[in-house]
C-alpha cells in the first residue's frame, strides 16, 4: 500500500463515523441549574428532617422531665436566652474580653463582669436563712464541687451602651427538703417593664398570679403563684432608682411533698429584691 491509497482508506474511515453533536450553551446552563436545583432540594429535605428530630428530642425531654409522674417540673436549668438579630440581618459585635480581644460568645468568662456575677454568688449564699444549708454540687464544666454556680451574659446594647445581666443559682437543703434559690440582675439600660408586675412576669417569660408589695417606699412585684410554667415556685422583682433590675426566685424540687417548706415567705421574698446586697451594675 503506498502513501496515497494509505490516506484514502483513513478518509473512508472518519467519514464513516459520526460526528459528536455541536455544542449547546443554553443547553449545557439548562443542565447546570437542574444540578443545582436538584442539590438544593436534597439539602432542603435533609434540614427539615434535622429540624424534625430536634423537635421530637425537645419533646422527649418535656415527657421525660417528670419521671415520676409529677404535675410539676423542677427549677429549669440557668437559661441561654439571646436577643434577636440587628434589624439589616448582621451580627452584633461581642465585646471586648479582659484580652483586648472580642468575646467568643456572650458569656464572660473572664474580667470585670465574670468577677460581678461571682460576687452576687457570693452575696447569694450569705442571704441563704437560718436553717437552710447552702449545698455543693458538682459543675457540669468542670466536674468539680462548686457552691453553687454564676454566669455574665451580654444581652445586646442600647444608646450605645453595653447591657449585661448576671445570674447566681444555689441549691438549698433543710431535713429532707431541697430546693434552689435564684438570683438575676440587670444592668441599667435594660428594656424590660418598668410596671412592678409586668416585671415580674416578665422573669423568663414565665407569667403567673402576681400581687404588688410595698417595702419600704418600694413597690415589688411577687408572683406568688406560677402559671402554666412552674419551673419556680415564687419569685419577686424590683427596678432600683437606677435601673438596675433584680429578680430573685426560689423553687421546690421534691413537689410532690404535701407541704414543702420554702425559705422566704412572699413578703420575706420581695425584701431580698430589694436588698442592696443584690444590687450590682
């Protein structure tokens, strides 16, 4: 076979195969957003499905919390509440630690208002009354035996200024009984009620029958008894002259008991909120 008949039969043999089809732009971006569409829907259905089983895990804790049987739940754990996104959808800016640097998260875990909420700890174990033994327990952090626990949380800012609360928990024991007392106070500046029982019931959004009581020339407001949320049993609230807001709650854990004594009465209660061993900035 010389050179020519060689080209001749490799024409024949391209010209019996069949050319690939042209290129389509419009088609190959048809093809892209079924892709993509197709992506998005397996990611949707896999976050509804996420979503599906936080709800029932939330739910199993609900019907779990009385084992029981129980018609009423124990003082809930120290709350995590965050206030809402800035209006144009960007995160507020945490702020500065004891390190010049910006805080992790909103909790303090270091600096001057770690120190505050450790000291209205401090004040809260003194109050504790005659009779009542302020108990240890062990830390869920560090899993040593702490009296009692205390966190700083930054709430958000207002006129630029930074709001901040300060939570102290104790565990009380008298015999057999058990219970906890709960401290919470607010840095001045908050936007909470400012109507002595709209404040009360605004503690944790927990509601409930509240009753106006005078100390003094103060006005406190003292839900005496809890609605449909009864993580407490009682708990009082009071806005100083300056602000500041404090709340002070107490709370049985054995509810089944017939008669469970608590420490303060209603009124004893509403003298602590008041109390200026509780009143930080």
């Amino acid at each position: 076979m010389n050179g020519d008949q060689l080209r001749e039969a490799l024409r024949d043999e391209m010209l019996s195969v069949t050319a690939p089809p042209q290129l389509s732009t419009d088609g190959m971006l048809r093809s892209a957003r079924r892709a993509r569409n197709k992506r998005r829907a397996v990611r949707a259905c896999a976050g509804s499905a996420t979503a599906v089983l936080a709800v029932a895990g939330v739910a199993g804790v609900v019907a779990l919390s009385t084992p029981d049987g129980g018609d009423r739940r124990p003082p809930a754990a120290l709350p995590q509440a965050a206030p809402p996104p800035s209006s144009d959808g960007s995160a507020e800016p945490m702020p500065t630690g004891p390190d010049g640097l910006p805080q992790e998260d909103r909790t303090a875990r270091a600096g001057s208002r770690y120190d505050q909420a450790a000291l209205l700890l401090d004040r809260l174990v003194t109050v504790v009354p005659a009779g009542y033994t302020a108990e240890r327990t062990v830390s869920s952090e560090t899993g040593k035996e702490t009296l009692g626990t205390h966190q700083a949380g930054f709430t958000g800012r207002a006129g630029g200024v930074e709001l901040w609360s300060y939570l102290a928990s104790v565990d009380v024991t008298k015999g057999t009984w058990r219970g906890r007392l709960l401290t919470e106070v607010h840095t001045p500046g908050n936007l909470l009620p400012t109507e002595p029982c709209a404040l009360a019931r605004e503690f944790w959004g927990m509601g409930g029958e509240c009753r106006p009581t005078t100390v003094g020339e103060a006005t406190v407001g003292v839900v005496v008894r809890p609605g449909s949320d009864d993580r407490f049993d009682q708990w009082a609230a009071y806005r100083h002259p300056d602000g500041v807001v404090v709340f002070v709650a107490q709370g049985a854990y054995d509810r089944q008991a017939p008669a469970s004594p608590l420490p303060f009465t209603a009124r004893q209660l509403a003298a602590l909120a008041v109390d200026e061993r509780l009143h930080l900035r």
